[in-house]
C-alpha cells in the first residue's frame, strides 16, 4: 500500500513509481500529447490551489455533501439490490477510488456488511490493468464486480470499459457512478450534473496518488499501473476531510430510486453537436459536464468553456475562479445535459 488511503478502506493494485518520472508542465506535455505521444506516458506538474481556491473548494464541499452523501446511498442500495453482500467493488482510479471508499463506508455503516473494495486503473486509448483484474479474479466470483467511478462526461470511460472486457466475457461491464449526465452508466445517484467536491482538486484529495501512468520502460508485463505518491504533499491532503464530510451527511432512512437509462448515451450526442458547431477536430477535446471541465483546466489548456449559465456562482464558482487564473474565455451556451463544457486548444493555436 501507498498513498494516505486506509488499509481498511481500500486494496490499491498500482504499482509505486515515485521518483522514477519527471512531471511536465502544461504547454509541454499539451504538445506532446497532440503530437501523438499517450497522456499515460507522462504525468502533470500538480496544479497548486490558491488559498481564494480552496475556500472556494471548502464552500463546494459544504454546498453539495448533502445531493453527494443522496447519490453514494442511491448507487450503494441499488448494487446491494443486485449482488446482496457478495458485490466486490472496484473503483476506478484515481477519480472513482474515494467515491469506491463512500460506497463502502455507506454499506457498512447501515448494513454491517463489509465488501472487498479494490482500486485499478483503466486509460482511455490504452484500456484496463490486465494484472489488477486477473488478481480480483484469483479472490472473486466475477459476476459480483462492480465497477464505480465518480462521473460520467461523455461516457469515454464507460465505452473503454465494454471495449476492455471483450477479452473477460465472464465480467459485466457494470459501471456505476454518482452523477451520470450523459445517460451512460447501468447505476447512478443522478443524473444531474452537479458539482462533487473532490473533482476541485488533484492528488490532496485521492490519497495523494498521480493520475494513473503506463509506459513500458518502467511498468513491465507483471506490473500493476503506475502511479506517484506524493508524500511531499502530506501537509495539504484533504482526502479524509471530504470523505468524512460525505459520510457525516449520510441518511440510512430515505427511500432510494432506480438510476433511469431511457436516454441511453444522450450526452456524447450533444458532445458531437458541440463538437460540429465549433469546428473541434477531435471528440476528445470535448470535455462535457462539470467533473470534466474542472479536471481539463486543472490539467490541459483550454480554448473556451461553455457554461449553461455565466451568473451561477453556486455550480460553477469554482470554473469562474480558474477560468480566469488561466485566461480561458468563458461563454454562455444552450447546454441540454450538462452545467459546463470545456474545449481543447488545438496544436495550432498552442
């Protein structure tokens, strides 16, 4: 184990390579990964929240514990409805990993059942850590795994994942989320896109472990994914004050609903219509719903975002905030499903 996460919370299947990779700043590794080098390859310099930031992150936390807390009972009720106290839940990293520690504090707390909880990593382009699934499968019936992950943007994850489990056909390809806007995921609190605190921040809020990393010269065939634990952090990890947050708001007596799907994958529609009207090359540099949008300003350079509202300080004071850090136009626009888009710079305008 590394990282601050708790042994009782979480089994993490990365493998530790701190020390071994150089973080790069953002206009470098934006070249690099338009020019065709993987985003798993290489790893971002930590964005370094101001203070202004981080009261702002307090605000988003104390505002939306309440609809977070709601949203991990729905999903928690509704996999203990289909696999009763066998369900093995396996989040996705590094976004998926606290809302995973959520489902299963919840299910605990009211239950008294307490279920195996692995974290493993999946990459868009690259697909699922082979090793981590074949050492849950050593442990577990696969028809009990469930996989859960914070959000959905357009779904890209929830494809990766169907693409990556051809190859187990015993798995169902299950995913299970807490704000599912784009109509993608077979479990959900809702499908409101609303704001989960922990998608402010990086690292200080997953245990302070990286993005998930793979590249051959340093995770060889037998290896987990990587990941870096930043230790040098230690004094500013907040991953225990929002998971403690969350847990404190839980309700153990509220009548809990079915996740709807009769929109299936709505959202990477209007991803497409996004994409269309603004001349945007790939759907890739379409980053749909609040999660995403924070997560790409964090981490990428953005050419503009459209928000459904410019005067909604409440869901999107935190993107205002960064958005002008980051001199990033912010632009008014119809949105159907989601709060806020974020929309990728082209090479050529870098």
């Amino acid at each position: 184990m590394f990282g601050t996460y708790l042994d009782d919370d979480v089994e993490v299947l990365l493998k530790d390579i701190s020390g071994l990779v150089k973080p790069l700043g953002t206009e470098e590794r934006e070249r690099l990964i338009q020019s065709g080098i993987h985003y798993s390859e290489m790893l971002p310099l930590e964005y370094e929240p101001t203070d202004d930031y981080m009261e702002l992150y307090k605000l988003a936390l104390d505002k939306y514990a309440r609809i977070t807390a709601d949203s991990v009972g729905n999903v928690a009720e509704q996999i203990l409805n289909e696999k009763e106290d066998k369900a093995v839940i396996v989040s996705l990293a590094r976004a998926g990993t606290p809302i995973g520690i959520l489902i299963k504090r919840y299910i605990r707390l009211k239950y008294n059942i307490d279920l195996p909880h692995y974290t493993i990593s999946i990459i868009r382009g690259k697909g699922i850590d082979t090793n981590a699934v074949r050492y849950i499968l050593d442990r577990h019936s696969p028809d009990m795994l469930q996989f859960v992950d914070g959000w959905t943007g357009k779904g890209a994850i929830k494809t990766v994942l169907v693409d990556a489990l051809k190859a187990y056909p015993q798995i169902k390809a299950d995913l299970a989320v807490l704000s599912d806007p784009a109509y993608a995921a077979e479990k959900c609190g809702t499908h409101e896109d609303f704001l989960i605190a922990s998608s402010c921040l990086n690292s200080t809020v997953s245990g302070l472990l990286s993005r998930t990393f793979l590249r051959n010269d340093i995770i060889g065939k037998d290896d987990f994914h990587g990941a870096v634990f930043y230790q040098e952090l230690l004094d500013k990890d907040v991953t225990y004050e929002f998971i403690n947050k969350i847990v404190s708001y839980f309700r153990f007596d509220t009548q809990y609903s079915e996740c709807s799907s009769h929109q299936l994958n709505c959202g990477l529609e209007e991803a497409k219509k996004i994409q269309k009207e603004f001349g945007i090359s790939s759907i890739n540099y379409v980053k749909t719903s609040i999660g995403e949008t924070t997560r790409v300003l964090l981490r990428r350079i953005l050419w503009k975002i459209l928000v459904y509202s410019l005067n909604d300080e409440d869901n999107l004071g935190h993107i205002y905030r960064l958005a002008k850090e980051k001199k990033v136009e912010v632009i008014q626009y119809p949105l159907q499903n989601y709060k806020a888009c974020g929309l990728i710079k082209e090479l050529s305008d870098v």
